[in-house]
C-alpha cells in the first residue's frame, strides 16, 4: 500500500493558498484515489505473475486440445482410407467374376 503523507499535502495547500477546509478536502479526496484506485509495483507483479501463470495453463490446453483433435482426425481418416479400400477391393472382386 503507498504511504501518502496527508498533512504535509494540506500544508502545502495552505501554503499556495487554499483555506484549510480545501485543503482537508482535497487530501481526503486524493487519499482516497490513492488508497483505492493505485496500483502498486507489487499489484503489478502480482498481475504479471497470474497472467503468465494463466498463459502457461492455457498454452497447456491447447497443446492437450490440439493432441486429441490430431488424434481424433488421424482415427477418422484411417476409418475412411480403410472403408475406400475395402469398397475399392470389392468393385475390383466384382470386376474379376464379371470378366
């Protein structure tokens, strides 16, 4: 978390010329911005680390996904060269006993 000094920034406030209520607000205001709405550097390593994280479990996947589609196709294509064949052998069978 920042360590936002409040009362240094309402003195300096002061000393440009804003009346204390202006300047108690505009540090509450600015607290606040800074307490809620900042990221730090170790947000951001936070950040960075489950993102790549994150990216090593999805290339993971896909590599998984990618190896069953491979798989799954390879699977399909050898049933079809199979099935051409055996409808291939089988016109060349009839062929034979017709000549």
């Amino acid at each position: 978390m920042l360590a936002f000094d409040t009362h240094a920034y309402v003195k300096s406030l002061e000393a440009v010329g804003f009346t204390e209520e202006q300047a108690e607000v505009q540090a509450n205001a600015l607290k606040t911005l800074v307490e809620n709405d900042l990221a730090t550097k170790r947000d951001l390593k936070e950040l960075e680390l489950t993102t790549k994280r994150d990216l090593k479990e999805l290339e993971n996947s896909l590599k998984r996904d990618m190896k069953e589609l491979e798989l799954g196709l390879k699977h399909d294509l050898t049933l079809r060269l199979g099935g051409m064949l055996v409808v291939g052998i089988s016109v060349v069978a009839t062929l034979v006993k017709l000549l």
